[in-house]
C-alpha cells in the first residue's frame, strides 16, 4: 500500500479515475434536467418566482420573515400554482439540508382513506424535532429553519369525511410542532371544521400577461423558435392552466425537432415529422392547435353553415352529414361545445332571445357529456335543436 501511494504514476491514475467519475456524475445530473418535464424543470424555485398570484405571495413573504406559519389552506383552479408556492416556502423555510426530514408531501387522491391519516400523518406529526447538527452560520442565516415540521396533503378534496375528521383532532394536538398545507381544487368539499382552523389562500387564474410571460421565457431558456400569435394561442388553449400551456409548447418543441436548436438535447433528441418542419424548427399557431385538439375553424364553418336556416325543407341532412364526418375524425365533443358556444354567444347576427335559448341547450349538453352520454347523438341533438332556434 505504501509503495502505492509513492508511486506517482499509480497516484496520478487515481486522480484521472475520480475526476472522471466526477465528470460523469455531473453529465448525468445535466441528463435528468434534459429528460425532466417542463412542468417540474422550471418549477419555481423562490416565492418570487411564482407568476400572478401577488397577494399570497406578498402574505407568505412576510410569514417568512417571521419564521411562524399558521395551518394553510390553498384552493383554486388546476395549474395556477398552488403545490409550487408551497414547496417554494419549503425550500425556502429550511433548506436543501433539513427539506427531507421536516416536509412530508402526500398526494390525498392516492391516499385519502382515514388509515392514512391515523398512521403515516399521525406518526410524522407526533415524532419529537432533532436538533439539526453540522450547520453553519451561514446556513442559519440563509434559512429561517423555524422549530416546526410541515404536512402537505396535496387534493385534500378527495379525502373522506372520516379521514377529514380525523385530521382535525390531529391538526389540534400536535400544532406547536407540526403544521398543515391542504391543496384543493373545490374548497366547498373541504369540511367546515378543517377549513376554519386554516389560513385560507385562494389562487386565481393566471391573466394572460402573466402566463405569455412566463411561457416566454420558457422559450427562450430552450432557445425555441415560436412564430407570431403562439404564446397567446398557448395561454388560450391552457384556459388558465399554465401547466396544461407549458407541457403543449413542450409536446411542440418535441415534435417540429425544435430541441435540435436547444444545445442541450443533441442530434438524437431532434424527432422531426417532415422535411419542411426539421429544416425551420419554428413552431407554429397550427402546431399548438392540432396538440390541443382545438377543431380547425373551416369545420366549425361547415357546422355553422348546416344549421343556418332554409328556404325549404329541414336541416337534418347537412347537420348530420357534417356531425356524422365530425365524430368519424375524432374530434372531441366537449372541445367541440367550448368552440362552437363562443361562435354564437360572440356572433352579433343572433338575437339576445334566441342566444338565451341557445345557452340552455349548451348547459344541457354538458351535463350530458359529464354523465357518460354518447358524442355522436349528443353533439346531433344539440346542432338540431340549434338549428330549430335559428329558424325562429
């Protein structure tokens, strides 16, 4: 061993070996970061990287400062930010060292039932604070680390009643160590009990300007190119949903081979559909709309065509025959419906009485499509009785 560790050339052997597992275990971080979902690869990682939604953050921000937290309640739309502020304020509360051991994040969907409440939450909440050793004052100083664990019940609306009214003699018990965030999407399904003993902190859907915003500079951080009218296009087929806007222009850049341009893919993550698409790689309106199933505006046309009133005779056949081609190309009913209603409730030619009339049979479809109807027969009665109003 001695003889080793002077033999320079067995020494200098060695440090080429390290340095290259070094250099191999830094190659596979950057391969996770490439092969990560946009969603989770620029999740934001500071309070003040959540877009629009100013006056929770505002509120957390100064929560912060104090290092105190009450139980929280955050409720609102799918994709506008809600589980990201919370592991912000995680990550920002105790830091990379201490993140594991005082934050249990659990998804209520899957486990909702009250077992899960009586065992992994109780026992997590009960378990004593250690006292955190080899921290520096640096650290410290970075991190508030406030004497406390946080539970993160993420879809808290999908637990049972049982399991909800046991979480909230928990909740009572074990509060000066341990506090609660519940993630909802429909706060009216959160007990009043549980919902009382909570900061509530509703998220609203991200206004346009916010949302292009941030799918713009998501853009620019993959170097891709978006031809005029796509960032809007995304934020009007997300609906609101920035994680629904961010995994379309993701699927996009996927698909036109726009991650040729990006650096970090390669030539082997570049998958290109035809020769016109890989030689621009520039993204386009079209694009977006055909990954969002929006129904192109020459068949809504059609549709629209079909159930203007006639001289003579009735609508049926061109209404049928346009329905019949529209279900045949798979076109999504309810997407189809979100469409088709903002072409007659924003068309001036269509009286108030009539759009009234309209608006109830689309209200009335909905709710067909929600319980399991069948599309084709659904999507015919509707055209028809649309049809019928038309004609007065």
């Amino acid at each position: 061993m001695a003889s080793t560790f002077f033999n320079n050339k067995a020494r200098a052997a060695a440090a080429a070996s390290s340095s290259g597992s070094k250099t191999k275990q830094t190659d596979s971080k950057e391969d996770n970061t490439r092969l990560q979902p946009w969603v989770e690869k620029y999740r934001p990682k500071t309070l003040d990287d959540v877009a629009a939604q100013d006056h929770t953050t505002k509120v957390l921000q100064r929560t912060l400062q104090a290092s105190n937290l009450p139980h929280m309640l955050f409720y609102g739309p799918p994709g506008t930010g809600k589980t990201s502020t919370i592991l912000a304020l995680a990550k920002s509360l105790f830091g990379p060292a201490l993140y594991r051991s005082r934050i249990l994040e659990l998804n209520a969907s899957d486990e909702r039932g009250i077992g899960i409440v009586r065992d992994k939450v109780k026992n997590f909440a009960r378990a004593q604070l250690s006292q955190p050793t080899g921290l520096d004052a640096a650290y410290r100083a970075q991190y508030p680390c406030p004497p406390f664990k946080i539970i993160i019940l993420d879809e808290a609306d999908s637990m049972t009643q049982d399991a909800q009214s046991a979480l909230r003699r928990t909740m009572e018990q074990y509060s000066r160590i341990t506090r609660f965030c519940l993630v909802c999407n429909y706060v009216t399904r959160i007990i009043e009990p549980l919902a009382s003993r909570c900061s509530k902190f509703r998220f609203k859907s991200l206004d346009n300007a916010a949302a292009g915003e941030r799918v713009a500079e998501i853009a620019r951080a993959e170097n891709l190119k978006l031809d005029d009218g796509v960032v809007d296009t995304l934020i009007r087929c997300g609906e609101g949903d920035l994680r629904r806007a961010i995994t379309y222009l993701q699927s996009a850049a996927r698909l036109m081979g726009a991650t040729r341009t990006g650096g970090k893919g390669g030539d082997e993550d570049a998958e290109m559909v035809d020769a016109d698409d890989s030689t621009s790689g520039v993204i386009t309106v079209r694009t977006i709309e055909e990954i969002a199933g929006v129904v192109p505006e020459n068949i809504l046309d059609n549709l629209m065509q079909a159930m203007q009133p006639k001289p003579t005779g009735s609508a049926y056949e061109a209404v049928s025959k346009v329905v019949t081609d529209l279900v045949a190309d798979g076109w999504s009913a309810t997407q189809l419906v979100i469409q088709l209603y903002r072409r007659v409730v924003f068309n001036e030619a269509i009286p108030d009485i009539q759009k009234n009339k309209i608006v109830m049979l689309f209200s009335e479809l909905d709710r067909r499509l929600v319980d399991g109807a069948d599309e084709h027969l659904s999507v015919l009665d509707l055209a028809l009785r649309i049809a019928n109003v038309l004609r007065g």
